[in-house]
C-alpha cells in the first residue's frame, strides 16, 4: 500500500515537474502576446474613461456581458438573439459549412475541367474574373429574390463567396502541372481517370488547399454579413440586433468570439493542409 502511495507521488510530481518545464519552454512563445493584450486592455480602458466616449471599456464590457463571456452555452431553450453566444456560433458555422462544402466541391471540380480545356478557359475565364470582384453582400438581393427566404440566400452568399478563390487556384494548380509530367502520361498511355488521379490532382492539391484556406476566410466573413441582413439565429444577426437595441458590449464579446473562430478555422484548414499536402510541395 505505502509502495502505491509512493509511487503515485512520484507520478505526480513528475507531471507537474513536466508541465512546469513546458511552460519554460513555451514562455518566450506566450509572453509577447500575453503583454500585447494586457497594454490594449489598459489603453482601451484609459481611452474610455472619458465622459464624451461612447464605447464601454473592458470593466464595462464584462460587468455588462458577463453571462455571455463566461456561460456561452446559456438558454439553449430561447429563441433568436436570447440564446447563448455558442448556439450563435454554432448556427453560423452550420450555414458556413452547407455553403463552404458547396463552394469546395462546385470549384475543385469545375476548376479541373476548365484548367484542362484551354478553350474553357479562354471562354469562361473573364466571367470568372468579373464575378469575384462583386462584393459578398451585393449577391444577397438577388439571392432573396431567387430563394425568397432566408436560410437559403444567406448560404448561396457564402456560396458564391467561397467559391471564386477555389475555383481559380484550382485552375492555376492544374495549369502549372510541369509538362514532362504531360510527356509521361502521354508515354504511360495514361487512360483520362489515371491522368486525373495521378497526375492533374497531385499536383493541384497545394494549389487547391491555397484556395480552400482562402476560402474558409471568406466564408465566415460573408456569413457574418449576410446574418445581419437575413436575421435569425446566428452571430451576425446577434451582433446586429444587440448595437440596434443599445448592448454594445454584447458586439464587442461577439466581435472577439467571430475572430476566434475565424482563427480557429484558418489554423484547421492549414493543419488539415500539412497532412494532405507532401512536404516537397509546400
């Protein structure tokens, strides 16, 4: 029994004896930003003492939104705005990842046709190029006008705003495919589907993922936008309902949760990227 105690002692001492000596390691990672974030904080708290300002500092903001801050998983019963920040979340990452799976699949595979077809290409490419300079938001009247509601029109903008820089990588990750890897496919007798899966998909991927990664971006940008508008459930909604109604700190809590998120998104799709990418080609 001693010998257990023992030995259970010694286990947790070398844990801690382990984390302390990764935080050490860690510490000129973590300091930094640690002291970037704490000088904001105390400057945006000084800017705000002011009588004539109109933003809350960051006293203000958690005394007002504490609920929201520190129980984002609040009132999973309520309706619209009352629920809690996550299931906002939550709701505008379901309509993110509808119209981002959409975009992926529609770009990755009309990008290979046409980076294969030089006369597509020529034919659609100015199309393309015109479209991807419409802004996100100037998509949503005609979507409401197309679907006639909501839920749908707030997907196909991030549809179609995911999908212009998936689409295009993907075209210029087939067209950069080196030509002695077309001389082989053509020595090889290479059947269409083997020159697919073989050549023109290996060497598009990093291309592919360039756009992906570019695209996740954009898409949580236009969901937030397009909320706003559409209303419901969702964090752009939220956010626009809550400065409507005077809660500015609530925008401010939603702010700093939509660029964790957005960071969280960005850092998924380049991790997933190290895995699929071969490290030669990154």
């Amino acid at each position: 029994m001693t010998t257990n105690i023992s030995r259970n002692e010694n286990n947790r001492e070398a844990f801690v004896n382990n984390i302390i000596t990764y935080l050490k390691k860690q510490a000129p990672n973590f300091i930094p930003p640690v002291i970037a974030i704490i000088s904001f904080l105390i400057i945006w708290q000084l800017f705000t003492l002011s009588p004539e300002s109109t933003l809350p500092g960051p006293i203000k903001v958690i005394q007002d939104s504490y609920t929201r801050i520190f129980w984002p998983f609040a009132y999973p019963d309520r309706e619209g705005t009352a629920k809690g920040l996550a299931w906002q979340i939550l709701a505008s990452l379901r309509r993110v990842a509808i119209g981002y799976g959409l975009a992926g699949i529609v770009g990755i595979i009309l990008g290979i046709i046409v980076g294969v077809n030089s006369l597509l290409f020529r034919a659609l490419d100015p199309i393309f190029q015109l479209l991807r300079t419409i802004p996100p938001l100037a998509w949503l009247p005609i979507a409401l006008a197309a679907f006639q509601q909501s839920e749908p029109s707030a997907i196909y903008v991030i549809f179609i705003t995911a999908l212009w820089p998936i689409l295009i990588n993907t075209i210029v990750g087939v067209q950069q495919i080196p030509q002695d890897y077309k001389n082989v496919a053509r020595v090889l007798r290479l059947s269409q589907q083997k020159y697919f899966i073989k050549i023109v998909l290996p060497a598009a991927v990093p291309y592919i993922f360039t756009g992906l990664r570019i695209g996740i971006g954009l898409a949580w940008l236009a969901i937030v936008a397009a909320e706003m508008i559409t209303g419901g459930v969702g964090i752009g909604y939220f956010m626009f309902d809550a400065y409507n109604v005077g809660r500015v700190s609530d925008v401010i809590v939603a702010l700093v949760y939509v660029g964790i998120v957005g960071l969280l998104l960005d850092r998924l799709m380049a991790f997933i990227s190290t895995k699929v990418v071969p490290g030669e080609q990154k």
